[in-house]
C-alpha cells in the first residue's frame, strides 16, 4: 500500500499498524512479517520521494502578500496591481518547489532573517520581480524559503 502525504511527498511502504505516521524510531509503527511476529519499522524501510505533481495554479488576489502552496510545481497569476509576496504557506521540508510566473505582476521579498514562511533570495534585500515565463525554484527548511535557481526563458 502506499501513502500520500503532503505536497509533493509520496511515501511507498509495505503494512503499517497503528497511526501510519513514520517517525524515526516510533515504535509505535509496526508491520507484521509473515510469521506473524511484530517489525518495527524503520527509515530503511521507506522510500520518500518527490512525485509528479499536479501543477498547482495561483491566481493572486488584490494586495495578497502569501502564497499558499499544495504542490510542488506552482503557477502563479498575479494581480494587475501588483502583488508583493512576502511569506509562502505549507511548504513541506526538504522538497524543492518551482513557482512558474505567467506575468511582471509578482515581486517575493528577499527576507534575510528567516523567519516563519518568509524567503531568503539570491544576495541581501534584493527582492525577485516575476515576468512571463520567469521561474524561481525554492526549498523550505521547516521554517523558512531558500533560493536554489532562476531562469529567465
Ligand atoms: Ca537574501
């Protein structure tokens, strides 16, 4: 069996007992071998990895300033009036996320601080202004964005 969890995570294991959850050294994750006796499973025994993801399309509202991400491919559509994004939500840790830009409408603060959501760019304070076709990778850390590429195309 397999299971899905957050966005762009996949997690392919085998039978789990108990709360399905993998924790490193949660005994309380168990699979049954078959001779009937209890295995506690191990990191070993999973394999996590990025799937294919859906894109994930944005459209931004007036004055929004987060995005809120459910894959790990997003396009983003921004405002006519500009949109000035300073923190991205849901962000699982370690993946890597590519936000696609379709227009010039979006500019993500470059915050040095690393505080919750917010993203550290390329150089200090120097801001990303989106444009057709522009991409920007990223990966979340757990608390915050750190740039990994741009492409201009
Ligand atoms: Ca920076």
């Amino acid at each position: 069996m397999g299971k899905f969890g957050s966005a762009g995570v996949y997690s392919e294991l085998t039978s789990v007992a108990d709360d399905d959850e993998l924790v490193a050294n949660d005994v309380s994750d168990t699979t049954t071998s078959a001779d009937g006796t209890t295995k506690y499973l191990q990191l070993s025994t999973v394999r996590t990895y990025a799937r294919a993801n859906a894109a994930q399309s944005v459209t931004l509202a007036a004055a929004a300033t987060t995005i809120a991400v459910t894959s790990a491919f997003v396009i983003v559509t921004g405002d006519g009036g500009g949109n000035t994004i300073g923190t991205i939500t849901g962000g699982v840790t370690g993946i890597p996320y590519v936000f696609l830009f379709v227009d010039g409408n979006v500019t993500i603060t470059d915050t040095d601080a690393h505080s919750a959501n917010t993203v550290d760019l390329a150089g200090t304070a120097t801001n990303f202004t989106s444009a057709d076709d522009t991409t920007l990778t990223l990966i979340y850390d757990g608390t915050s964005w750190y740039e990994l590429s741009r492409s201009v195309n």
